[in-house]
C-alpha cells in the first residue's frame, strides 16, 4: 500500500519548480483539448483565427513560465504578458489565456521589488493593447476593456493580501521567537545567579572564618573541607545548566532541584556558619515540577542573603506542602554581623518575584522591626498547565 503521507512529505522536499511544473503542463495540455474550445480567455472580442506555428509558440510561452512563477514571479509574469498580448493581437483566442491571472497573482504574492514599477509598467501595456485591439475592429468597448482590467487587478490583489498575510505571520512568528529567546535568557540568567551567588557566598564566608582557624587545625581542616565541597556542588550545578543549553544532551532536565534537597542546602548553609532552624510539613511532589523548583530557589536566595548580610544570625526556614500550593517562610534576626541591608541590588529578590507571579503566587520579602528580615512565598502548584521558572 502506497503511504500517502511519505509521498506528500516527499513531493515537499522537492524543488519549487519542479511542484510548479504540473500546473503549467495541465494548462497547455487543456489548451490542446478540443472539449476546452469556446472557453478561453481573451479580451477584445475578435473573430478568431486558425491556430499556426506560431501559435503554438504563443501557448508554449504563456503556459511553461508557470513553473517559475515562486521562483522567478517577475520573470514570468513578463514572459506570459508578452505571449498573452501577442495572442489577442494575432487572434489565438487560447485557454493559455488562464495563465495571465496565475502569473499576476503569483507576482503579487511573491514579487520582492520593483512592485510598483511593474504594476505600472503591465497597466500602461494594457492600454495600448486596448487601444490597438480597438483599432482592429474590437466590440468589447470600453466598459468591457476596463472590466477586463479590474479582474486581472482582483487577481494581483489577492496575491498581494497572501504576501501581507504570510509577512505579517512570519513576524508574529519572529516577535515570538524573540520573546521566547529572551525569556530562556533570563530564566538562565536567573538561575545562574542562583547557584553562583549561594555557593560563591558560603564559600567565600567559610574561607573569610578560616583566617580566624589557624590555631585550630580541626575546625580549620573542616571548614577548609566544606569550602572545597561548595565548590565542587557549584561545579556539578553549573555543568547541569550548561548540558540544558547543549541541544544535543540527553536527560538534563531530570537533574532540576526541588524541595526534596532543601535539607542538604540548609546543612551547607550550616556548614558556612549560618545557624538554621529547618520545618518541612506535608510530602514534596515525586517528580519535580515548576512549584518545586521555585520553592527550592526562593530557599536558596533567602539563605544566601543571610550569610551575605546577617552572617552568624539565626535563621528559620519553613516549608509547607499543600495539594494546591506551598507555602515558604525565611526569617532571620538581626543579630549577627551585618555589612548591607538584606535588598542590595535586588536581582535574586526581583527574579523570584517574576518568577512567583508567572505561576500566580505571592512573594514579598521585607525588613523587620528588629533589624532582621522576613521572606514569604505563596507558590501554587500548576505543574499540569504553566511552566514558569522550570
């Protein structure tokens, strides 16, 4: 059995001239068909005569420039506009004819420049071929000549809606394309800050605390331990985002963190000398999703604002699991050393922001009383329909 669906993606595949060929071979092949007489088209209403060799020259010249009309629409529309003026000044009344609307409209669909030239240049030819149609003996008068004239117009017009069409949706396309480019760079830029800000930050406080260590080879072989492992947890993150740029990766995106290690990214922050308080109530989600990771990251960014700004300050992480949504709190005190407010430059607070709001939760994150600093998070788990921040 013939698979219908191979043929066509096959018949694709194949040159624009050669899918153009068969409708210039059936409008020559009709033309030749005595069933088709009496239904040509033509203009100008003469007598006609006796198809000769040159005729069929005619015929030829109207119909075979078909086959480049999308690869060369100037090219054959002025070929079959010279072969059509020729057959109604010599009197082939021809269904050859046809192929004048085919090629104007195919002009306008796909003629890139010089447009308007062209219409001009074919209206000014068609007045002189009414004008010398008329002077042989013509009846169609001059209703008739501009009737002609306004169907042949109708047909460039079509053609020239399809191009406006056909551009405006590839620019719909390309705006969206932009859009999409631009988003996928800022969800990376997103989480690049996100894992180089917290493991650059834990390391660089634990290497800040060991100058204090040296009298203490213990604590200073621990804390030198713990550095090294940021370091290489910073490694394995950053080779994970860049096996999801790579194309050809196959997997990456099962690596995606989730609130199912959040207990291994507050004992690193305890490890930097941050003491955490950590509360998890209800059951992650088994696989990973949108809500997940985003919990995790707004985890990640409140505690990698700690260390930056209330180093040594207790710190309490609660996280809460719920069918429809999960719920994050981070508070920290405000009395540890501080050497900025908690807000800097803003850019992790602003991302989980646009982050939090793509996905319809709340986010807000503010200074206390007390000098310390409260980060909520209301996510809601919309894993099935949105996708924003995965």
């Amino acid at each position: 059995m013939i698979d219908l669906r191979k043929v066509r993606d096959e018949w694709r595949r194949c040159d624009v001239t050669v899918r153009d060929l068969p409708l210039a071979l059936l409008l020559a092949v009709t033309s030749l068909l005595p069933a088709f007489h009496g239904y040509e088209t033509q203009v100008g209403d003469l007598p006609p005569r006796p198809l000769d060799a040159l005729a069929y020259g005619v015929l030829a010249l109207e119909c075979f420039p078909l086959a480049v009309r999308r690869r060369w629409p100037a090219v054959c529309l002025y070929l079959v506009s010279f072969a059509f003026i020729v057959a109604e000044l010599r009197r082939y009344h021809l269904v050859a004819g046809t192929a004048l609307p085919l090629a104007l409209m195919s002009a306008g669909a796909h003629l890139e420049r010089h447009r308007r030239l062209t219409v001009i240049g074919l209206s000014a030819a068609y007045a002189l071929m009414a004008v010398a149609l008329d002077r042989l003996g013509s009846t169609e008068g001059a209703a008739g000549f501009v009737t002609f004239y306004l169907a042949l117009a109708g047909t460039w017009g079509a053609g020239a809606w399809w191009r406006s069409t056909r551009l405006a949706e590839a620019e719909r396309r390309r705006r969206v394309a932009e859009a999409t480019r631009a988003a996928e760079r800022a969800r990376i830029a997103r989480d690049l800050h996100d894992v180089v800000s917290h493991h650059v930050t834990a390391m660089v406080v634990q290497a800040e605390a060991a100058r204090y260590l040296t009298a203490a080879p213990d604590r200073f072989d621990e804390t030198l331990r713990s550095v090294t492992d940021a370091g290489r947890r910073a490694i394995t993150d950053l080779r994970h985002l860049l096996d999801v740029l790579n194309p050809d990766h196959q997997g990456a995106a099962d690596r995606t963190p989730s609130t199912g290690d959040l207990h291994a990214l507050v004992e690193q922050t305890r490890q930097a000398g941050q003491p955490v308080e950590f509360t998890m109530e209800g059951t992650p989600a088994r696989a990973g999703g949108s809500a997940e990771l985003v919990a995790f990251r707004v985890v990640q960014e409140a505690l990698t604002n700690a260390l930056k700004y209330a180093h040594g300050s207790r710190t309490a992480v609660g996280v809460r699991h719920g069918e429809k949504e999960i719920t994050v709190e981070v508070s920290t005190d405000g009395t540890g050393s501080r050497a900025a407010s908690p807000g800097g430059s803003g850019r992790g607070l602003a991302g989980l922001r646009e982050r939090i709001d793509a996905l319809g939760g709340d986010f807000t994150a503010d200074p206390q009383p007390d000098g310390g600093f409260l980060v909520r998070a209301r996510i809601p788990r919309q894993d099935q329909g949105a996708s924003g921040g995965s």
